[in-house]
C-alpha cells in the first residue's frame, strides 16, 4: 500500500497533529506504518497495552466496552481524521474500549515515541491534545446524561440523525454507514430485540425506510420531534 506522507495528509487538519511542525511531521511520517483493517477485524482489544495510536484515513470504527454481563456497548464511533490510543498512550494504561472497524478502514499507526517526544517539545501540539481530550470528556458526559435521560425511542431516533448528520447518506437515500440491528442496540444501550421493534415501529410510521440491513430516514422532522420528546 502506497505511504502517504504526513505533512501532506488532508486528515491531519482534523486532529491534534495539525499542531506539529514541518520537521515533526516529517519523523512521525517516517516511523508510521500504513495498514488497511477489514470490516470486523479489531484494532485493539480491551485491556491492552498499546505500543502507539491510529490515525483513521478513511472507513469507520467502533469504540466500545464490555459489560459483566458480556454485551457490549459503543460509547462512540472514530472515523476520517480520529486518532484512537491517544489517551491510553499518554497515561501508559492499558485501553478501556475495544475498536472494532464497521466498514474497511485505512489507518496509518503513530509509535507512542513520535507522540510523546513533540508533547515534551511541543507546547502547541500539548494543548491540541487536551482540547481534543477535554471534548472527548464532554461526549462521555452527554452520553451519560442521554442514557439516564432519554427513552430507547428517544435515543434510537437521534442515533439515525447522528449517523445522516456525520456520515452522509447513499445515492439511495439510505445512511451510508450501515450498522447491524445489534450495533444499534449497542450504541443506544438497548436489547437488539428492542432495537429491530422499534425500527419496525418507525418504518410502519413512515419515519424511515429499510432494505436488508440498510436504513433510510423519510421523516426526519418527525424522528427530531420524537427526540425533543413531542
């Protein structure tokens, strides 16, 4: 697979990478590696010790932890220009989420040295990086709040939003990011089985349209009124 070089990457614009120089693009450009994961293959396991972090170029991945009781729940989905590890290198702890690619990903994989020698050097790059950790800490809180707060129905309306509003739709109408009936439960904290009823229930409302795994919203004022709680 052809290396792309750091200091030329769009994606880099996105994250806390913007903040380094010329000359540490350059080193961190030389020490990646280029990788392509396949839909369903994990990039790291829960409780793992990583050696670096990974630069999403394209594709999508979850994020998610396993419960006690073995279910899963995503807690957010990384994609184009997301830098996965970063807090786990940093504090060098073992990771708490698992990542898990939910359609073909090209990743470029940062060895924790190029990050940790600019973060001592670098004071800009050291303040990107806690902006970007301060508001990953604000999702965790409105995620929290959304769980204690907001129905199934509630959550699983926003999710589809969340999924038109981020990641775009298809030539046919349908998001373009297609998530299994189970990962949608994982995401809204639900039973897949409760996940596939309300589904049914707003396909028969007319809020959405479906075609196998596919989903296409019809009605979006409809599923933002069920969000706002009308």
């Amino acid at each position: 697979m052809e290396k792309s070089r750091c200091e030329n990457c769009i994606v880099r614009q996105f994250n806390s990478l913007r903040a380094m120089s010329k000359a540490e693009l350059k080193k961190v450009s030389d020490s990646k590696t280029s990788k392509i994961i396949r839909k369903g293959e994990a990039l790291f396991e829960e409780g793992e010790k990583l050696k670096g972090v990974f630069c999403v170029r394209g594709g999508v991945s979850k994020l998610s932890k396993l419960s006690p009781n073995g279910k899963d729940q995503i807690v957010k989905l990384a994609s184009k220009g997301s830098v996965m590890g970063q807090r786990s290198v940093i504090a060098e702890e073992a990771v708490n989420l698992s990542a898990v690619a939910v359609s073909d990903m090209e990743v470029c994989f940062i060895p924790k040295e190029s990050i940790t020698t600019t973060l001592q050097k670098n004071p800009d790059f050291t303040l990107e990086v806690l902006r970007h950790m301060a508001h990953d800490l604000k999702e965790a809180d409105d995620v929290v709040v959304n769980m204690s707060q907001k129905t199934v129905k509630q959550r699983i309306a926003e999710a589809f939003l969340y999924l038109k509003n981020n990641f775009g739709e298809d030539h046919e109408g349908f998001l373009a990011l297609t998530l299994s009936r189970e990962d949608i439960g994982n995401v809204v904290g639900t039973a897949t089985e409760s996940a596939i009823r309300i589904i049914s229930e707003f396909k028969k409302k007319g809020l959405i349209h479906t075609s196998g795994k596919k989903i296409g919203i019809k009605d979006e004022r409809k599923l933002m009124d069920i969000v706002e709680g009308f």
